[in-house]
C-alpha cells in the first residue's frame, strides 16, 4: 500500500509468500463467507438443515435399488446399502465443493470489485461449507452401520485425513474452473453436466472390483475412484487398489498446482472480466 500525492493504491502481495501472508491476514474474512452461505442455503427452507441428511439417504436408495436390485450387482458380505453411501460421502463432498466454487466468484461479483482482498478466500469459503455437510453426512453413516450391527475398525479414524484430501481435491478443480468461469460463462453450464456424469462413471453405486483388470490405469485416471476405494476401507475394511491410491493423490496434487497457479495467473483481471 502506497500514498503519494493523495492518491491510495491498493496492491495485492506479489509473491507467493506474500499472497499467502495475505490469506492469514483476511482469515476472518473466509470464516464469515462460509458462515453466510450456510445461512444463505437454508433461510427459510421448509426441512433446513435435515436436507443434508435427506440428499444422501434418498440418492443411496435409489442407488441400491438401480444396482443392488435392478442390475443386481454384487457386495459381498456387506450390505448394498452401506456400500453406496460409502461412495457418496466423498463424491458428495468433491461435486458440492467444485460446484459451488466455480461459480463463487461470479457470484460475489459486487465484492470482488469493491474491495480487495485474496481472491482464492471466495472459493476456498464454499469447501468449508461442504465441509460441513460432509461431517453431518457421517452421522448418517454412523447410523446405517448401527442398524446393520457393523462395527468400524481403527482404520475410521483416517476419516478426518481422508476429507481433508478430499477438500484439496475440490479446491484444485474450483480455484480453476471457478477462474475459467469469470473468463467463459460456458463453465456454468459445463461444470454440472460434468459432475451429472460424474456420479455413474465413479465407483458410487458399485465396487472398484468389478472393473476388469485391463481397464483399471485407464478408470483410475479419476481421482474420485481412489479415494472411494480408501473411503471403503476405512469405513468397512475391504482393501483399495494401491494403483488407485497412488494415482488419486498424484492427480490432486497436479489439480492444485495447476489450479492454484492459473487462479493466481488469472486474478489480476477479475475485476475487469467479472
């Protein structure tokens, strides 16, 4: 920040350390973002916040009847049921979180050209309200396997590490669409139907094990496969590809460079383009 001659410019940090010392400094200001989308999302809505509850119990339904009963797909000793959510849980969160960030910016178009701030709080505050929604999701969880006398191993207790990478995941493909959505309004369209595919062509309704062997390095190219895989177990014991493994957390950390570095390349004319 700068004065000369009665003139105030405002400059955001340069550097990486800089922009960074900038995020701590407006930490405040992610808090309140999140906050008030969560207001946001359930003023004056009939059920509130039991929706959270309700999306996931309702798609698992007919999730199960689909492939557990129509396609009459095959669980093993686990129920079908407990299979899916497992699956829902992280796609839930990853589709949510990409969704609602790529569109954070355009939507807070009146702030972004007011006042500055971190550009990347905008996007990054819609995966904390994700967040949210996952960990009340877990109690849904808790209550299936409560109800099928399934007990969870000490491997639950990498649930919370598991949603962190999750959230990373999200973050990468938001900061980037959401920065290709201010430059092409196409995004807005392309996102949803993306993720509409998304929920078929990602293990959520069935088990990695049923993809044959000789396509699987082309299936785990979606990171989501992966993490689904670690997800189950965690959740119910069954043993994840470490191809899948290894493949999901190189694809996230690719997601948040290239995501992070074209956001920062590209926040100098969001005012301008917004």
């Amino acid at each position: 920040m700068s004065l000369d001659k009665n003139i105030l410019v405002i400059e955001n940090g340069v550097s990486s350390k800089a922009y960074w010392g900038d995020i701590w400094r407006h930490r405040e200001l992610l808090l309140f973002l999140a906050w008030r989308d969560i207001l946001v999302r359930y003023k004056q809505t009939v059920i509130g916040v039991s929706w959270v509850l309700f999306r996931p119990l309702l798609t698992m339904a007919v999730l199960t009847v689909v492939f557990g009963r129509i396609a009459n797909l095959s669980s093993g000793d686990i129920p079908y049921s407990l299979v899916v959510l497992t699956g829902l849980l992280p796609w839930f969160f990853f589709s949510n979180g990409t969704s609602e960030s790529s569109n954070s910016l355009v939507t807070n178009a009146n702030l972004l050209s007011k006042v500055y701030f971190p550009r990347m709080i905008v996007p990054a505050s819609t995966i904390l309200v994700s967040a949210v929604d996952f960990v009340v999701s877990i109690f849904v969880l808790i209550l299936l396997m409560m109800w099928y006398g399934i007990l969870p191993t000490w491997h639950v207790l990498l649930l919370p590490v598991l949603g962190v990478w999750v959230g990373l995941l999200a973050l990468g493909t938001g900061l980037l669409f959401s920065a290709l959505t201010v430059s092409y309004r196409d995004f807005r369209h392309i996102v949803p139907f993306m993720l509409m595919l998304g929920i078929y062509t990602s293990p959520v309704g069935y088990s990695t094990s049923l993809i044959p062997e000789k396509w699987a390095p082309l299936y785990y190219l979606n990171p989501i496969a992966g993490i689904v895989d670690a997800f189950r177990w965690a959740i119910l014991g069954q043993v994840p590809s470490s191809y899948g493994i290894i493949s999901a957390l190189i694809i996230t950390t690719a997601a948040l460079v290239v995501g992070f570095s074209y956001f920062r390349s590209a926040e100098s004319r969001f005012a301008d383009e917004i």
